[in-house]
C-alpha cells in the first residue's frame, strides 16, 4: 500500500519522464539514474541470510523490474536488473541516500563502474528480489525438480564450464565465509 504523497510524486515523475522521452521537455528535474554492475561478492559483513540466498546466480540470471515507495526515509524509485546490470531510477532521494560515481547522466562518453559507493535502502529491495527468488526455487514440483536432476546428470560432464556453475561456486564459496 502506498501513502496518497508518495502515489502523487511517482505520477508526477512519470508526467516528467513521458514528456522527456517524447521530447517535450530537455531535463527530469530530480530523477536520477544510476547504473551498478553486479560483479562478485567477496565478502558480506552483518547479514550472513544474504549469503544463504545465492545472491550470484540470482543476479547474473534475472531480469526484473519494479518500484519502491520507503515512504518513512522518502525514497522512492525503480529497480531493473538485467542479469547483472542494475539500474536505479531515483524518483525521490531520502535522507540515507548517498550515490557516489553511479549516475548516468546524459551525454555522450562511456560508462566505468570504478570505486562506487552506495549506502541506501535500495539494499532492502534486493534481499526482497534475493527472497522472491529463493521462495519461487523452494516451490518447485518433485516432478521438475526430479527433470531437473536428472538433465544435470546427462550433462555431468560439462556443467563445470556453464557460467552458472562458476556463479554457483561464487555463491558456497561467499556462504562458507
């Protein structure tokens, strides 16, 4: 449920963004888009269920969109990660939010993912994609998990050079730490 304020700013930001993109406007005031890339993780300090929750291959093989409203810091945006590229759409910044070389401004030039620093409550919404994940693999039928098993038996031999496995590797290598 989101509050009647939070509701009248995101209809506000999609007035803004349709009219940019159809070029009615030249600028999107306080929206700002930040871009992270998913890499590995070598280390999670204080939250150890995010290690539990394969956060590698949930990542690398995902591609979701949606909004947020955490009405009690004031943040509100959009999270598309497209197996591994994040992007962000900050509608509304609230008073946690720090976004060190993240933006994407527009402009001509290139995009590097050096020395980020984020602290926000975007974290939130990815231990919630991490748990959406983890709940949608739980309930899988004993028939499809049995498929399943059986399709990685007949490709024994090769799943040691599938990506996923080297993710898979990544991810109980971040859970035994």
């Amino acid at each position: 449920m989101v509050g009647i304020d939070a509701l009248e700013h995101l209809i506000s930001c999609e007035k803004i963004m349709k009219d940019y993109l159809l070029n009615s406007r030249n600028h999107i005031e306080a929206i700002e888009h930040h871009v992270s890339f998913f890499d590995e993780i070598r280390e999670i300090a204080g939250n150890t269920e995010m290690a539990e929750l394969r956060p590698h291959v949930t990542f690398h093989r995902d591609i979701i969109s949606y909004t947020f409203c955490f009405e009690d810091d004031g943040t509100y945006g959009t999270i598309t990660n497209m197996m591994g590229i994040v992007l962000i759409t900050l509608y509304k910044k609230g008073s946690r939010e720090k976004w060190e070389r993240t933006q994407i401004l527009n402009g001509i030039g290139s995009i590097e993912a050096k020395d980020q620093l984020i602290t926000s409550v975007v974290g939130n919404e990815f231990m919630n994609i991490l748990k959406t994940t983890q709940s949608a693999s739980n309930s899988i039928s004993e028939k499809q998990m049995g498929k399943i098993v059986e399709n990685l038996k007949n490709k024994a031999d090769k799943i040691k050079d599938y990506p996923i496995f080297q993710d898979w590797l990544s991810d109980r290598e971040l859970h035994n730490k």
